[in-house]
C-alpha cells in the first residue's frame, strides 16, 4: 500500500466533518495509519468541533418578544416607505376593499397545509361585498353562527355585528360603525409561507407572529390559532384621516401604530396573544 | 363551517412540506437566536440580529424551498450578521489570507486537552476571538450543520476556503482552549 507522505493539513477537518470523497478518505485513511502527527491532530479537531457542537442552545432571555414587539417588525426607517404607499391611496380607492375577506372555494385536499394559494384569497378580497352588507343588527341565525365560531358581537370603536357570510370554507364576520366596516374571517388550514405575496411582512405583537399582507393599497392581517386561519381586514389599518394628509409622526397615527392596535384586536378576539 | 377534507388543516409530520410561518416562530425561534448568539456573543446583539433576520425573512417568503427551513434561516442570519460587521468596519471585511494552512503543531498536552471538559462561557468566548468570517464557517458548520458546499453557497466562497476556514477556525479555538 502507498502511504501519502504529505501531512493532512486542513483535510483533517474535512475528514472530521465527512467532507471527503471515498478516494480522499481512502488516501487520509492511509496516511493517520502511518502518521502518529497526524492521527493527534485529527483527535483534537474532533474535540474542537465537539465543543462548538456540544454547546447548548442559548437561553432566550426574559422579554425577548415582547421586546421585538415593542420594537416593531423593522428598522424605524423603513416604516415612512410603507405610510407614502399608504398614503398615495385614496379612500375611496381602498373603501371597496375593505369588505371581505371572501372564500375561495373548497380547499384542495392534495396541499399540506389545508389553504389553497393565498392569492385566491387576496384576489377575491377586491370583491365588492358591500351592498350586501346590512347595516342592522345582525339576524339571530348570523348572532347564533358568529357565537360558534368565537366571534364577537361587537368590536371595540362602535362596530357591530351585521352578518356572518358563508364564502365556501371562510366564514365572514362584518362588522359595522357608520360607514366603516370591519370583516374578520375564519378559514380552516395552516397558512403556508409558499403562498405569501413577497411584500408580506411580520409583526409580533404580545408575543404573537401577525402577519400583514399588503392588499389593493391595505392590508389582511393573518394569525393562526391552531388548525384555523383567522383573517381580518378594516378601516383600523387606514384611517378616515388617512385622505387629509395626516402626520404619521402623530402618536398612533403610524401605519405601525394601526397595524398592532388592529393585530392586536385580532389576537385578543381568538384568545391569542 | 364547511368541514374541511379529512387531514386537512391539521399539522402533518412529513419532512418535505414547507413549515407554515406559525411553525416556524414556534419551533425555530431558539434555534434562530441560538445561531444568532453563538455568532454575536450578546444578547443585545442577538436581538437585534434576530430583528434583521425576521425583515429579511418577510422579504425573502418566497424564495424558500422545502427541507431546509434552519439552513435557509442560517444563511439568512449569517450574512445579516456578515453584513453588519461589514457596516461597523466601514470597510472590507478583514482580509484573512486563506493560504493553506500548516498543520497545526502537536503539543504533549493534546490528550490531556482533548479530557478536559471546557465551560459554555468559554467556548463561546473562544468563539468571540475568530475574525467575524472564520467565526461565520465554524458555526454553519458545527452549530447549524450545513455541509462544505452548503457553506460555500452561503458566504459565497470557494469549498476550499471553506475547509481552510474551518480548519484554522478549530486551531485557534483548541490554542484559546488548552
């Protein structure tokens, strides 16, 4: 047999790692057999490697989400992007949006997850549902649906419950105060990353992941509790000033501001959060 | 409430599927701040890597493809952390000669050494003196896992600058250590 007269080297740590084609091995396993040098070095790259791999994980400490949630999804800089977006959308442009978050049909039973692609969703979103929603008191057979799904007769702000609408596996809540409409749905299934839009993005707040998906010039807020989607779409995310050119310095008025007093909305009617 | 598919909406164990982003916060948070520890030291900047990461993670949804949630979460937070070094420099990284290294001298302590058991703490102090890019190869490697070529994807360097990395990153840890 021929045995490799060149040290190792830094092949002892591919060796290590098991990062070497079988002819390599073969030649680094020839060479340890005659190379006391070497067979050293190859023990204490072992136990370097042992000590990093062996450490525990590390301890998150007391308050870490609470303070991302604090914090904010991002670096404040990049919050004046998303109120200009915002803000170049008029009310009336987005009031149609604001009424639904639709079903879409039956889910496909062939996708892990349970949710079909989220864009069939989001596109049925711009359906307007407005005139079919009344602006009475919910009918006790819509009082006695929303009861079993966990939703609220009413909302914090003057919002009550006027219906709960059937769209196929999402069951829609509406909501209203005045002309402004809130719609919370309840979907069967786990949300997948896959069917994101790629501008979507996350907040945690009180220590929940929300996800805010940017829709039409607003937003769907997203959480999942379990098995079940709960969705929610309304005027908290874009204000009735929104058109008069408000300062989104003002204290709550931050598109941040509105977005986790909505999320946190969502979280707290589905005892999440 | 139409009722779902039988097998729908529940979670299923099936290694290939993509995690739902619930999953994720859920089941990788530590796992992140972990990764996010060992290469920062800090808890302070720890959080505000794991900050960085979940952006980028928003950003890049889409672009993740099943089977490797931790590794693709590593890399994100890597080269986040790389980028930052980077930023607080306000220069190039650190230029590392990634010469072929020699073989690290065999002292008679090796054995005694290769015994002794060494503190967390220590370890990750040890780990703290590694420039920022041997330190990044050395965790991929042996806290994340990822294999050579994974790691060269990753920091976009050669595989053979990747061994050398790792290699002189482990030499420096076992001096530090002895």
């Amino acid at each position: 047999m021929t045995i490799p007269t060149r040290h190792l080297d830094d092949l002892i740590s591919a060796y290590v790692d098991g990062q070497l084609a079988p002819p390599e091995r073969a030649d680094a396993d020839a060479h340890l057999a005659s190379c006391p040098a070497c067979r050293a070095e190859l023990g204490a790259t072992e136990q370097a490697k042992a000590w990093i791999a062996d450490l525990p994980p590390a301890d998150v400490p007391f308050g870490f989400y609470e303070r991302m949630r604090r914090d904010g999804a991002g670096p404040t800089s990049r919050q004046p992007k998303w109120v200009v977006r915002l803000g170049a959308v008029s009310l009336a442009a987005t009031a149609s949006m604001w009424f639904g978050i639709v079903g879409f049909g039956s889910l496909d039973a062939g996708r892990p997850g349970g949710l079909p692609p989220l864009s069939s969703l989001l596109n049925l979103h711009a359906a307007p549902q407005a005139a079919a929603a009344s602006v009475e008191a919910a009918p006790t057979a819509a009082r006695r649906k929303a009861a079993s799904l966990g939703l609220p007769m009413e909302l914090e702000g003057g919002y009550h419950l006027t219906d709960v609408v059937d769209h196929g596996s999402t069951e829609l809540g509406l909501y209203r105060a005045g002309r402004n409409q809130i719609s919370i749905g309840v979907t069967p299934g786990v949300l997948l990353i896959e069917s994101l839009p790629p501008d979507t993005w996350m907040r945690w707040i009180d220590g929940h992941p929300v996800l805010v998906v940017p829709w039409h010039g607003s937003f769907v807020l997203m959480a999942q509790r379990g098995d079940t989607l709960v969705t929610m779409q309304g005027p908290e995310l874009l204000p009735p000033e929104m058109t008069e050119e408000v300062d989104p310095r003002t204290p709550g008025h931050s598109l941040a501001d509105r977005v986790e007093a909505a999320g946190r909305g969502l979280l707290q009617t589905f005892g999440l959060g | 409430v139409t009722d779902p598919p039988a097998g729908d909406g529940r979670p299923i164990e099936d290694a290939d599927r993509i995690p739902t982003w619930e999953e994720i916060a859920r089941d990788h948070g530590r796992f992140l701040y972990t990764v996010a520890y060992r290469l920062t030291g800090n808890h302070d900047d720890t959080q505000d890597l794991v900050q960085e990461v979940l952006l980028r993670v928003r950003r890049g949804l889409t672009t993740f493809t099943p089977g490797s949630l931790e590794g693709w979460l590593s890399r994100i937070t890597t080269n986040a952390f790389l980028d930052e070094v980077r930023k607080r420099r306000r220069r190039p990284l650190e230029l590392v000669p990634d010469l072929p290294d020699t073989l690290v001298g065999v002292d008679s302590d090796v054995e005694a050494a290769r015994s002794a058991a060494r503190l967390p703490e220590e370890i990750q102090t040890a780990l703290l003196d590694l420039s920022p890019d041997f330190r990044a190869a050395v965790v991929l490697c042996d806290v994340v896992g990822l294999d050579y070529a994974e790691i060269a994807e990753t920091l976009d360097i050669p595989a053979g600058t990747v061994r050398s990395r790792i290699h002189r990153g482990r030499a420096q840890l076992r001096k530090a250590l002895a």
